[in-house]
C-alpha cells in the first residue's frame, strides 16, 4: 500500500551513500541499512543534489518493515516540484547495485502523480491518504480500460467481481459525465442483487460523507435514487446512513441541501419505498418530524421556508396515508409532535389523535395511550446522532475515567455545540444516552465516567430555558409510561442516579429534576394523569427493589430539597404498586408487545433563576395534549 507525505522541511544533508549518477531527469539511491531511511533524510539528499528545487515534495512510502534494501527513484517533473516514490524492491539478502536494475521497465510516473491527488474527498495536506478512499481510486486505474465501451464479455471472478465493483463507483462518483455509462455497465454485470455495491455506498456515507466533495455528494444522492429504482438489497441501510448525516440545529446551506435533496428523493420514490422498503418511511418520519422543529424557530429564510413546506408535505402524508408506519415508532412520536403543535398543518393531527382516531383509519387505533405504552425502538434515536458523534459519546462512556473526562467534554463540546443553535442536538444526545447506550455491568462498576454525570453535564451546557426544559423531558419521558413488561431499567437509570448523586454538593440539580418531574405528572396529559402516576411509582418500586438505588431515604432527609417536594415523592413511594396498564381497554394491552459525582466539573451547577419559570413554559405546551 502506498502512502502519501508532504512536507516543507529541510534539513542539513544526512549520510547517505549514493550508488549511482545524477541524470538530468532521475536520480537513483540504494539505501543499505538495516532500517528505512527517514524522510528528511531523503528530502535533504535530494535538496542537496538539486539545488534549484524548491522544498515542495510529494512522497510515497511503503509502510515500515525490515527490509535488506531500500530504493527512491525522483522525478524531475518541473523547476517547482519533485515527486518522490518508495517502493519495496526486495527482501532477499543480495542486491545488485546497478543502477539499470534500479529502474522499474515502463514506469507509468504520470498515473501515480495523478493519483496522488484524492478525488473523492478533501485532504488536508498533513493527513495521510484514507484507505477507501484509496481502495476505489486504484481499483479504477487497475480497470480503467474496461470502463469504456464496448464492454468485455468475459465474466469475472468473485476478486475481480468486487474489484469492478470499488472502480465503477468511483468512475460514478467522479466522472460525472459518464455516470450513466457507468451505471449501465454496473446493471450489466451485478450478480448480487447490488449487495456489495450498496454496502460499498453506506461504508462511504458512513465514514467519509463530511470530507467529500461537492459534486461527489450530488453524484451520491444519483446513484442512492438508482439504487431505490432496482430496488437494490441493502438500499433501507443506505438511507439510513443518509438520514443520520443530517444535523439538527445545523443551518448551514450543506446541511439545509442534503435535508432538501433527501425529502425530495423519497417523496419521488415514495410508491418504490413503500413497496420495498416501509420502515425507511417510517425512519424518515422520526427524522424530519425533529428537523422540523428547529426549522420552524427560523423565519425570513428563504431556503428553509422551501425545506419545511416538503418537510410538513412528507411528514402529514405519512400520518394520513400510512399511519401504521407512525405507530411503530412508539412514544416518542407524540414527544416530537410537541413541539409542532403550533402548525397548522399538525394542529389537525393533533385533534384526531386526541379526539376522532377513527379518522386514521387503522384497525386496533383507538386512543392515544396506546402510543404511550408503546416503548420506542433504540434504532429510531441512532438517526438524530451521526456516526462521528456516535463514536465520541461511545468512547467518553467507555473509555473515559470519572476526574478524567474535563478534556473530553471540552473537544466534545467545542465540535458538536459551538454554535447556539446547535444545543437542540444535546436532546437527541440524552435519549441516545437513556435508550441506545446500555453499559455493561463491567463498565457500571468501574471508574469510568458513568451516564448520569454525562446528562449532568449536558444539563450545564444549555444556555436557554426552553432548550433545557427540553432536555429534562427527554430524560424523564419513559418515566411517564413505564412497564415493567415493556421498559427497559437501564432506561430510567440516569435520572434517578443524577439526583441522588448530586446530594448535598449539587442539591439544586436534584431539586430543579424533582420539581419538573412533578410538573409533568400535573401537566403532562391531565385526562391520563392517574395513568402518569401510577407509572412513576411503578418505576421508582422497581429501581429500588433491582438495587439501582439502595435507598431513597438521602433525598427524603436532605434539608436542602424543598418539604413541599419531599412530601410528594413520600406519597409517590408510599402509592400501591399496581400495574399501570391494567384498566386499560383491551386493544390497549394487545399492542404491548408492539417494540420489543462528586466531580465538580462533571454537574457543576450555578445558582439558576427562572428555572421553574422554563418549565412552566413546557407545561404550557405540553398540556395543549389534553386541552384540545
């Protein structure tokens, strides 16, 4: 495999023996030495020998390995520029010399000077090549030829099969002009229901979507329709990976274009897609339901004005022609509604589902408690988050040492929540939290960083009532509904753990959860209020008696949290331990198997004023639920 270095430096000429004569176009070394020579060294010699080039060098290298011998061969290509290439010449033990033998016969110099320079994505000059990337650039110089008409007849083997493969998407991607020859080509030889093609698309969304190119994106989202089109085998995960590039809170016109370009595309394809490939509808739907609610803040935005009239047009279609889709993604349907509650177009969904649910025409709706006991699945909370965040949260959760983790969130935060606007994601980052990053019991009882004091320190970083009030939402909301049957512990675990870890030092964070957990269970839904309470003093039975919490008796003794609030949660304790569900209707309880710090710089919380204020504005809208 061959590296790509660049560099400015030079340095006094090291002691390299030359075993060959400078020629106006090549210069030649053998390196006799037990270990590669380092690139200065090279740089050095080859500046000393040439006086008049400049220090702007291209170099390739193999990677190390202790081979006898050591060959660089320099192409003048210009006044300006020298190209360095190392290779690999042998590993036995003897070595002629010569400098004829040096040479490699026909060396195409012009192909690997081109390829040099990466196509596909953008490259800071110090990072080194990505290795996909340089996979399918040189499996399309390898087969370049046999990508122009006419084709070979010649069936290839299962390498050669794979190989063709990694060329055609690249020829796609970056020879615009031929992209339809080369998808021709593609439906011509694919023997696999495009399995590998697809897998080689999502592998690319994956990793490398924030370093591509423009027009390489624009390509992408082409060659994802066509995809839909043949009804390719693994297209769902294709835009899967798509729909996870979007960023909420991100208004930036690459962020606003992919947003655009995807509804657009599977509002084309929407009779293809339900056919084949209904649950990606109904990932859309979570998708730009969320989106929706940051694009609404914006107005006197032209392009966002554009991108939320086809995101309302996507997200009321589903509800009207394909409301089965909208159930299977459970509770959390009706906590993004929320925040839409103020259009229009949603206020009329608002009052069926609360009012008239016969009007969705779906055998076995009747209520909207039967969204509420549907717990919502971990992969629909994957979608909010991308890839890179995912392995940033992934890594703080499980690597990441409690006192040690200042640093981490510091990076963490300066990447993902520099600007004001981008703090709407820290609500998808909580649910990821509660829901899709279950720890196991090992890293529970080690000393790494734990989840509660994460969410706490999330907590810290908003700036705006409303947003944070939000956030409390997002980590109490299975509290709401919580079954034993149907719930997860570890779901509901990070709250309670915040609140009995921050006594005495953080006492306020513990006070300002309890008082918003109280405000929902006045608020929330006032015609399912029994329903709510029930539910909380099942999960707080339940977090007690599986040893989450030992004891409750820290937060009922502490001094510092409010009597008024103390007193309530004794009663909630002190309720009978009956299920929540069982005076539900029957069609109801048929559906309930639908989806199976003591660290100062962790939670460290200021005095906060208007707090109590910030959550009786989200009271205010959530309790429109029961006032329609």
């Amino acid at each position: 495999m061959i590296r790509v270095w660049k560099t400015k430096r030079m340095v006094p000429p090291p002691s390299i023996t030359s075993s060959s004569q400078v020629c106006p176009s090549t210069l030649i070394w053998s390196f006799n030495q037990s270990s590669p020579p380092s690139i200065d060294s090279i740089i050095s010699t080859v500046g000393s020998s040439i006086p008049h080039l400049v220090p702007d060098c291209g170099l390739h290298r193999l990677q190390p390995s202790r081979y006898q011998t050591w060959k660089a061969t320099a192409l003048l290509e210009s006044s300006s520029s020298l190209s360095i290439y190392l290779s690999d010449i042998a590993r036995t033990k003897t070595f002629d010399t010569d400098a004829s033998n040096l040479l490699f016969d026909n060396f195409n110099y012009a192909k690997i000077t081109k390829a040099m320079a990466s196509r596909l994505i953008h490259k800071a000059t110090y990072e080194a090549d990505n290795l996909f990337d340089v996979s399918l650039r040189e499996s399309f110089q390898l087969l370049e030829a046999q990508l122009r008409p006419p084709f070979p007849l010649k069936i290839p083997t299962q390498p050669e099969y794979l190989n063709l493969n990694r060329a055609i998407l690249y020829g796609i991607l970056c020879e615009t002009h031929l992209a339809k020859v080369h998808i021709k080509h593609l439906h011509g030889i694919v023997i696999d229901g495009y399995s590998f093609f697809t897998t080689l698309l999502t592998r690319m969304v994956n990793e490398l979507y924030s370093k591509l190119v423009e027009n390489v994106k624009v390509q992408l989202i082409w060659v994802t329709s066509e995809m839909i089109h043949v009804s390719a085998i693994g297209v769902d995960g294709l835009l899967v990976a798509l729909l996870r590039q979007t960023s909420g809170g991100d208004f930036s016109e690459a962020n606003l274009w992919l947003c655009s370009e995807l509804v657009g595309l599977i509002l084309a394809k929407w009779d293809c897609l339900l056919e084949e490939q209904p649950l990606v509808l109904s990932s859309a739907l979570y998708v730009f339901l969320r989106l929706l609610a940051d694009h609404c803040r914006v107005s006197l935005n032209s392009k966002v004005e554009i991108l939320k009239q086809k995101e309302i047009e996507f997200c009321t279609r589903v509800f009207r022609e394909q409301f089965p889709l909208c159930l299977k993604i459970g509770r959390d349907l009706i906590r993004l509604l929320q925040d839409l509650v103020h259009v229009p177009e949603f206020q009329d969904i608002w009052k069926d589902l609360l009012l008239l649910p016969a009007n969705f025409k779906t055998s076995g709706f009747s209520d909207i408690s039967q969204l509420y006991q549907s717990r919502t699945s971990s992969r629909y909370f994957l979608l909010r988050i991308t890839p890179e965040m995912e392995t940033h949260l992934r890594f703080l959760l499980t690597h990441v040492k409690l006192g040690s983790q200042t640093r981490y969130q510091i990076w963490f935060a300066r990447k993902f929540l520099n600007a004001p606007e981008s703090q709407t994601v820290i609500i998808d980052i909580v649910r990821f939290i509660c829901c899709a990053h279950h720890p196991s019991n090992k890293i529970i009882f080690s000393n790494v960083i734990p989840r509660w004091a994460v969410i706490g320190w999330l907590l810290k970083c908003c700036t705006k009532n409303h947003l944070e009030a939000n956030v409390k939402l997002a980590l109490f909301y299975d509290w709401l509904f919580f079954h034993t049957d149907i719930d997860n512990i570890m779901n509901i675990e990070p709250a309670i753990l915040l609140m009995m870890y921050s006594i005495p030092k953080y006492v306020d964070m513990t006070q300002n959860l309890l008082e918003f957990l109280f405000l929902l269970v006045d608020h929330y839904d006032v015609d399912k209020k029994e329903l709510i309470v029930r539910c909380i003093s099942s999960a707080l039975d339940v977090l007690e008696r599986k040893g989450v919490v030992q004891s409750f008796d820290a937060l009922i003794s502490c001094e510092m949290v409010s009597p008024l609030l103390k007193e309530r949660f004794v009663k909630l304790l002190a309720s009978k331990n009956v299920s929540a569900f069982n005076h539900l209707q029957p069609a109801f309880r048929s559906c309930q198997r639908l989806q199976s710090l003591e660290v100062e710089n962790v939670i460290a919380v200021d005095e906060q004023q208007g707090v109590l204020e910030s959550d009786r504005m989200i009271s205010n809208s959530v309790s429109i639920i029961s006032s329609k």
